[in-house]
C-alpha cells in the first residue's frame, strides 16, 4: 500500500470518530467558558491539559508507573493463572464442575465491597491492589480460554483421532489454535479491566496511583485534576488493549482467516 | 520392486488376490435407544480393489465408515484389518471425510505433514516425497498456500494426498467429491483414474452418484433395507471419464437403477 491510500484507508477508518471527538471537546470548551456550568463540576479541557501539565511530573513519574505495575503484575498473575485453569477445566470434568460455580460466584461479589477486605489482609502494600485487579481480571480468561476450547472442531478431532492422535496431540495441533482467536478476545477485555480493578483498588487504600491521586484532589474539589487522571487512565487502558490486539494480529497472522 | 507390486496390483484388482485386507462379519449397530441401523452386515475388500458403497442417506453409511475407522464400537460382529481384529481401530486405516478439513492456518504443506507428525515420523525426510506428489496431483508450487487460497477441486486433492501420507494401505474416503461442482468433479474422476494404475492402494469409496460410482469402481456394495448386495463391475481398465457413454457403461448403469427401485 502507499503512504497516500494508507492515510486514505486510516482517514475512513478514524475520520469521523475524530471529527466527533473535536466537535465534542469545542462544545465542551465553549459551554464551560461561557459560565454554564461551574468549574468545579465540569472543568474546561484547556483547564484539563493545564492541569495535566503543571502535575505532569507527579502523573507520569509517580503515580502513573505505579498504576502501571499493580496493572502489568495483576494481569500477568491472571494471565497464568486463568489459562491453566483453563485447560485444567478442559482436560478434567471434576475441576469444571467444582471451579464453575466457584468462578461465577467470584464475579458476583461487589468489588467495592470486597475490596477493604483485601486491605486488612494486604495492608497498604501494592498486593492489596493486585488481589483486586486479579479478581477483576482472571475471569474472562478463564471462561475465554474455556469456551475456545471447547468449541466445535469435533470434526477435526475425529480425523486427527483416525490418524492415530492422542488427546495431548488434538489439544495441541487443533484445539489451542481453534482457541486462540477467544482467548486473544478475553485477554482484550481482561487488561482493561486489570486498570479498572488497580484504580479501584488505589481507591479504597493507597499512597499512590492514579487512583489515589484522583480520589485525593477530588477531596481537594480539584476537578481538572480528577478528570487528567482520568483521561490518563482511560488511555492506559485503550494503549493495553492495542497492544494485545497487535500481538493477536502478529500471532495469528496468515491464520485463523476462515 | 516397483515393478513387481505393479503387477500384483493389477492382479489384486482383477480378484485373483484372495486376501481380504478388510472383512466384516455379521456387524450389527444401533443408536442408543433407536432400531438398529444394519443388522449382520458382512462384507470384504481384497488388497488392490477399488469399492464403493452406495445407499440411501440415511441408511449409515457414514456411521459403517466410522465403525471402520475405530470412531465408533460395533454392537456385535467383527471387523478385521489386514488379517487382524483389532481393539482399537483407530490409526490403521487413511480416512478422508466429506469436507476436506484442512487446517486453515496450516500451509498445504503444514496440513500434508499432519499425519507424519502424528506418528511422530522425521518429517524433514518426507518433504522431497510430499513435493513430488504435490506436482503430480497438479498442486506444483501450492505447497505454501493457505487452504483458502484454493479452488474446491484443489482442496479435495490435497486432503486426499493428506490421506495418502498416512501410509496405510485401505483408504476409506467418505464421500469426498460430493461437495463439487459436476464439472470439477468430472476433472476429479479423470484425475483419479489416471492415477488410479500407480497408487497401489485400496480403497473403499461413499458415494451416491451412481455414475461415479460405477465408474471409479471394481465392486459396488448396495447398502439397503435388506442388507448389503455385491454388484460386480465388469469394465476393463485403464479407464477414462468417456467410458460414461458406452453401451456396457449404459447397461451397467440401468442394471443399478433397476436393483435400487427394488429396494426401495
């Protein structure tokens, strides 16, 4: 493709999402600078960026990087623990029968309500956080992980078993790839959860965060500032989602195109 | 050595050979809770022979095909693979089942290495092999595209070839051009017969086409209500796709038609 038909795809693709969003942020700066509603409750964006920049040393050194670790550890212990239970489930009915039910019930706790539980078990430590964004995260790859493999691919199993297959060699030649596309969904949606389950977490007990930093200047009635760490949030977590999903595309590059 | 098979083969096609490398005896299968689908069905291929089978759907042949292969475990009776009855069938016999069922995220080469990978052979050893019948089957140069890179005639040849490359001698193929266009299936049939001299295998072939099957095969089973009937077909070989339009074909052809309103 040329730079010129790239940008032209890119333009139909994003264009108009893009021309939304500066239609939005223009209203937006016109109705907060007209008087209609009190800084304190809705700030400008030009308020917004001001804030951002004069606490962008604190955002991006402190309390983002720390954000960041809580979300990279929480998901990583997620990720590991999810796909083996997974496969756990898949290879032995027993496990899917007693870990189901236990799942469910593990998504149906509030988390708010859940969470000051694992600050008097964790303290204020960073694992306090991380029990949360596991909790938040674990869940769809589990079921992702699940499902994929259990979806069809019967046929493809009976062939494989004619030729002699085992069910270690079906798992690994068709189920896993059948499995890929689903458990790549469940990621995707798992790491943004991971920076909802770390703000929360941040939220309820911490001295630094994102989260801790917004709740603070919320009590502070500094609104721009709760909203730049909320944008800086918000982006975390569109940035983790792109990532994955270039990593899906990369994987599975050439493949599962049927 | 090559020479000498060749001659046995041809042998084996013309029913001197008298060793069945496949026998059923009085194999009866149902459904849990249904009626049986055949009761005491017996039959045999000879090492060499080219057999089809051909019935109503519905009257399971897919389900005999299974019971061969070992996907499923007959009632009563027995089935004997190369003078052996077997508790687990499954991995002694290359089976091709109705849609081609290649891997889509394997190159044609990938899904050909699939049955060496199973039997955990060296696979480097096979790729000048697999290469060479690639061009044979017309599929030069295909081996890095992707299944859905291919035409429906294509990928109806590469899932045979993956048949193949699973060494065994009884290919079981279910049905395998059933999914093509007649034109495209009447490019398969000539292919097949062409090749049909060097593959020195035996095969025992699902179909409905009549034609097709007459024309491919050395025997007919007719899979009915009243069990099976072994129909002979006397056709010369070598034979091509034009054979369709001689007398003895026609004749053939109405003498099936015939038997199967009987049984129906």
């Amino acid at each position: 493709m040329t730079m010129k038909a790239r940008l032209k795809k890119w333009t139909g693709d994003y264009g108009l999402f893009l021309l939304v969003i500066i239609a939005l942020i223009s209203i937006w700066e016109c109705v907060v600078s007209q008087g209609m509603i009190p800084a304190f409750i809705l700030p400008a964006p030009s308020a917004i960026w001001g804030s951002f920049v004069e606490n962008r040393q604190l955002l991006l050194e402190v309390h983002l990087p720390a954000t960041l670790k809580e979300v990279l550890i929480g998901f990583g212990i997620a990720v590991i623990s999810g796909l083996l239970l997974g496969v756990g489930m898949h290879f032995f009915r027993a496990l899917e029968k007693v870990l189901y039910p236990f799942l469910v019930i593990s998504q149906t706790v509030p988390l708010i309500a859940i969470s000051p539980i694992f600050i008097m078990w964790f303290g204020y430590s960073i694992w306090s956080k991380i029990a949360v964004t596991i909790l938040t995260a674990f869940f769809p790859i589990v079921v992702s992980t699940y499902d994929g493999l259990k979806s069809g691919g019967k046929e493809y199993r009976e062939l494989l078993l004619t030729m002699g297959a085992n069910r270690w060699t079906i798992f690994q030649k068709i189920q896993v790839p059948l499995a890929l596309p689903a458990i790549f969904s469940g990621l995707k949606l798992s790491v943004v959860y991971c920076v909802v389950g770390a703000t929360i977490g941040e939220w309820l007990g911490a001295s630094v965060g994102l989260g801790y930093f917004s709740r603070r200047m919320s009590g502070n009635l500094q609104a721009d500032a709760v909203f730049a760490a909320i944008f800086l949030l918000s982006l975390l977590g569109i940035l983790l989602f792109l990532l994955i999903g270039l990593l899906e595309k990369q994987l599975l590059k050439n493949k599962i195109r049927s | 050595m090559n020479i000498c098979s060749g001659i046995w083969f041809i042998r084996g096609a013309s029913g001197l050979s008298n060793s069945p490398i496949l026998s059923i005896k009085d194999l009866t299968y149902a459904f849990k809770g249904e009626r049986p689908i055949f009761q005491k069905l017996s039959l045999d291929v000879k090492a060499g022979e080219f057999v089809s089978l051909i019935g109503a759907s519905g009257s399971g042949k897919s389900t005999l095909f299974k019971l061969i292969t070992g996907l499923l475990e007959p009632e009563q009776g027995e089935i004997w693979i190369d003078g052996q009855m077997a508790g687990n069938r499954l991995g002694s016999v290359g089976y091709m089942p109705q849609k081609d069922l290649l891997l889509p995220w394997r190159t044609v080469l990938e899904n050909l290495l699939l049955p060496i990978e199973i039997t955990k052979e060296s696979k480097k050893q096979r790729i000048p092999e697999i290469l060479e019948w690639l061009s044979r089957f017309g599929l030069a140069d295909y081996e890095k595209a992707f299944p859905q890179e291919l035409s429906g005639g294509m990928k109806q040849r590469v899932a045979f070839l993956r048949t193949l490359m699973t060494g065994k001698n009884l290919l079981i193929l279910d049905e395998p051009f059933g999914a093509l266009d007649s034109l495209t299936k009447r490019n398969m049939h000539s292919w097949l017969l062409g090749l049909w001299g060097e593959l020195q295998k035996t095969v025992l072939f699902i179909t409905h086409d009549l034609e097709e099957a007459i024309l491919l095969s050395d025997r007919i089973y007719l899979l009915g209500r009243k069990g099976l009937q072994d129909i002979n077909v006397n056709l010369p070989r070598p034979r091509n796709s034009e054979l369709i339009y001689q007398s003895a074909f026609i004749t053939m052809r109405k003498e099936l038609e015939r038997l199967i309103d009987n049984e129906s």
